[in-house]
C-alpha cells in the first residue's frame, strides 16, 4: 500500500517519500510533510539552480542558499527561479 501524506506545498493528500531525503529533523519533516511529487519537482528545480547560476556545492554559502530555497519551494512561498531556464 502506498504511503500518504498531506502536502504542505499542495495542501493535499498525496503520495509519500519512500524514506528520509536526509538524516535528522529536517529529513524526517520532508518525509512526514511533503509528497513524492512536490519532492520530484524540487530537485528538478534544485538542479536547474545550480546550473543556471553555477552554484559550486562545496561552497557552503551556495548549500545554505540552496536549502532556504527549498524551505520556500516545498512551503508554497515565493521563491527564486532560473534565469536563462526556458523549459522545453
């Protein structure tokens, strides 16, 4: 049976992570509060970031970054897009 979860992004009943994305409290609060697609949809939105503007992830200025912009994607706020993204 599939895992549910009530999408804080979606505000709906939707399809669950199979587990964590992450060790310790912020993993298991993505777990228990964000859907597999809105999951899916950030990391295709978190590789777009770091391409478009050549993040370098060994830079903790550029994960700190990353991580606030996740926080507002998965929350449903206003976040940051990539310039020069033009989807297909």
């Amino acid at each position: 049976m599939t895992r549910t979860v009530h999408c804080r992004k979606y505000d709906q009943e939707l399809e669950g992570l199979e587990k964590p994305p992450y060790p310790g409290p912020k993993g298991q609060d993505i777990y228990n509060n964000v859907s597999k697609q809105a999951w899916e949809e950030w990391q295709a939105h978190q590789t777009r970031l770091i391409n478009e503007k050549h993040l370098t992830m060994t830079d903790p200025a550029a994960r700190k970054y990353l991580m606030e912009q996740m926080d507002k994607f998965l929350s449903g706020q206003e976040y940051d897009q990539a310039e020069g993204y033009v989807p297909e």
